[in-house]
C-alpha cells in the first residue's frame, strides 16, 4: 500500500493533489460544509476589496500627486535659469538670452522645451474691483501645453519676433473678481522708478486651472512689454524656463544644468520654489503605506480566520493522514496549498474590480469633484506599472507568511484523539 512515506520515492506532490481536492471537491463526504464554504467565500471577497481598496488608494493619491504637480509646474516650469538673487523673487537682474548653453540644453533627451520669460508686478483697475497680479511675459518659443489645456475661453497669443501684441490671457477666478469678459479691454498699472507705467491690454483668452494660488496672480502677456517696461533691450530676460519629459529626472538635470551654465546664473528648481506645495505632496506617500498596511494586515488576519476554521473542520482528517505516515510538515503545507488558494482568488477579483474601475474613473471621470476646493473637477487616477506589480506580490507574500504562525496549530493535532473527533 503506497503511503506518504514513499512520496518522496514516486516524486508525487501529494499535498497540492489533496489541497485540489478539499477545496474543489463537491462530493457529500469529501467537500467542505456548506457554512464552512460561506465563511470562506467571505474570506475570499474580504482579500478581494482589501486588494480593491489598496488599487484604489493607491492610484487616487499618485493621480492627485501628479495633476497638482502638473499644474504648479505649470505656472513656473521644473527649472528655472536667472541670475543670483537674493532679494524678491520678482526684483530679477536682467540676463541676456543668447547664451551658449541655450541649444545644447534644449537638444538634451530628458527636455522637453527651453523658453525665455520675464515677470512685472502690476495692478490691474476696473470702476469697481482692483487686484495685484503678476504679468508674466512670454516669447515666441513658449511652450502651450498646460494652458491650452486649461483655457476655457478664447485662444493662445500669438507672439512675433518683430511686432508687440496687446493681448493678454487672465484667469477665471480674476474675470469673475472684475467683472470682466473675453475681448474687453483691461487696463493694467505698473510702477517704475516711482512713476506709474500704465497699459490697454484685451483679453484674447480665460484660462482655469482651479489653483487660486496662481490664478489670481497670474496673467500672460507679450514679453516685450515687460522689456519696456522695465528699461530692457530687446535681449534681456529674467530668466529660462525648462521643461522635463519627466518629473523623475528633475534632480539630475538640476545637477547638470548647473554645472552647464555660467558662475554668475544659477538653477532653481520648482521644488525649491514652491517647498510648502510638494512637502505636502510627499505627506500624501505616508497616508498611503498606512492605509495598504492597514489593508494588509486585514487580508491577513480573514486567511488565517479562513485557516483555523478549515483546521478545525479537517481535524479528522489530520489524523488519518498522520496515521499513514504524514508528517506535521507535509498536513502543513496541504492546508497552507489551500490558503495560498483563497489568497490568489482574492488577489485575481481584487484587480479585476480594481483595475476595472480604475480605468472607467480615468476614462469617463465617473466620480467629480470641486475643483475650487480640490483643484481638480474630477478624481485623478494613475497607477504605474512597477506600483502594481509591489502592492499585489507584497500582499501575496504578507499573507502567506502570516498563515505560517496559525498552520504551526497542526503540530499539536494527535492521529489518536482527532480520528474520534467531531
């Protein structure tokens, strides 16, 4: 008669046949008792929206991350090239914009565009509302992206290398403070040497990206009218702007582009100039290890649930398979078959949800939001590739190896007294 004893003999992976066997049996004397089988299909849906649950945290927090890093990036690119300043952020010594930096710069793989800007603080007055901005002058080679995409009204400007346009692009939350419309006329007051310095600009475009940080500041206008005004030639600046391909490789081309330009200009990254901004985006990380943690941990503790009740109900069985010559190692590792089971099922539904309403959210923005309290009018969703491929292999191997603590049960289990029990 062939006996666990001789397993090793025949190379029969007798465990993982019995372990099929249990589970998928529905057979009156084999399968496991109709409560039984409830107590662990709800195991099953508890792994399962842990796993759903953990997705979802997951892509919300790096979605928001990333559209509010967007939008700050924005407004003032991943790094900026000016002078030394150690002043106001807006009191920028001039910089002359042939520089020889500037083509070995833009042709680096990791940039996405090189532009020139210059900033004027400014006041802009109607018959009834006042407001300070921040006119940000802008070149021909600006890059478009992120406020064609917020421009609810209008169009772009359209800068020339040889004429000056008196257009201007404001934001919603100021229309709506001055009362103001696409193609009105707006006058802005801008103080030089002591002296008002006004000018008629029309607006050609609204933008709204919901940050009221920047949108009430800032308007976007021609950059030779910055150059006037602040008594510059035509080939000085405040500074570069340089947009990456990706945020990842924001300090490394910090490092580079510094050791690229001249002694007296310096790098500023958008970390450096927003601090409050991404040290609140990086407290976003914690909220989420404690949250997959806490989810982990409840997956764990519905399998080792789902373990003791089939220890408990296979105790007879124990016994009889001890009796022929299983040993405490071998009933171990049926049962622990048998979980690793329930744990893969969780884990599968667990993404097929997830990652289903991951990509319905991405898609048709099934779930809005305020975007004057959230920034964004809808929940962001992005979950990387790497990310998912952690937090379901991490989950996979926590709850194994919290099911080893209560399998060390079967140990105790004695073939003379389990055989008898009921």
């Amino acid at each position: 008669m062939y006996s666990f004893a001789q397993k090793e003999r025949y190379s029969v992976n007798y465990e993982l046949f019995i372990a099929k066997r249990i589970i998928q049996s529905k057979s009156a004397d084999n399968s496991i008792n109709k409560g039984t089988r409830i107590i662990l299909r709800f195991s099953i849906i508890g792994v399962a929206l842990g796993v759903f649950l953990m997705l979802l945290s997951l892509a919300v927090v790096k979605g928001f991350q990333g559209e509010i890093r967007n939008k700050v990036i924005g407004f003032g690119s991943h790094i900026q090239i000016t002078e030394f300043n150690y002043e106001s952020p807006l009191s920028f010594k001039p910089m002359d914009k042939n520089q020889p930096f500037y083509t070995e710069i833009a042709k680096a793989p990791e940039v996405s565009s090189v532009q020139m800007y210059a900033l004027k603080e400014g006041i802009i007055k109607t018959d009834e509302e006042i407001a300070g901005v921040i006119a940000k002058g802008i070149h021909s080679d600006f890059n478009w992206d992120f406020f064609s995409k917020n421009l609810e009204e209008g169009e772009i400007l359209e800068i020339s290398d040889s004429s000056r346009t008196n257009s201007v692009i404001i934001s919603r939350h100021l229309a709506k403070r001055l009362k103001l419309k696409l193609n009105d006329r707006l006058l802005i007051y801008f103080i030089q040497n002591g002296k008002s310095r006004p000018r008629k600009l029309t607006i050609s475009g609204i933008y709204n990206t919901g940050m009221q940080q920047f949108d009430k500041a800032y308007i976007l206008v021609d950059i030779k009218h910055i150059q006037r005004l602040n008594e510059w030639n035509e080939n000085q600046i405040s500074g570069f702007e340089v947009l990456l391909k990706r945020y990842e490789d924001l300090f490394k081309m910090d490092k580079i582009l510094y050791n690229k330009i001249p002694h007296h200009l310096n790098t500023t990254t958008i970390t450096e100039q927003y601090p409050e901004i991404f040290g609140w985006l990086e407290l976003q990380d914690l909220n989420v290890i404690v949250i997959v943690t806490l989810l982990t941990l409840v997956c764990g503790i519905n399998m080792i649930t789902a373990l003791l009740i089939l220890i408990l109900e296979k105790t007879n069985m124990i016994g009889i398979l001890k009796a022929i010559g299983a040993t405490n190692k071998q009933v171990r590792k049926i049962f622990i078959y048998m979980a690793v089971y329930l744990v893969v099922l969780g884990l599968f539904w667990g993404n097929v949800f997830g990652l289903g309403f991951i990509a319905l959210q991405d898609k048709f923005h099934l779930i809005g939001l305020d975007k004057t309290s959230y920034y964004v009018d809808y929940v962001p969703v992005n979950l990387g590739l790497m990310e998912w491929f952690v937090l379901n292999i991490g989950t996979f191997f926590l709850c194994v190896l919290m099911l080893l603590l209560p399998a060390l049960i079967i140990s105790n289990i004695l073939p003379s007294k389990s055989i008898r029990f009921n």
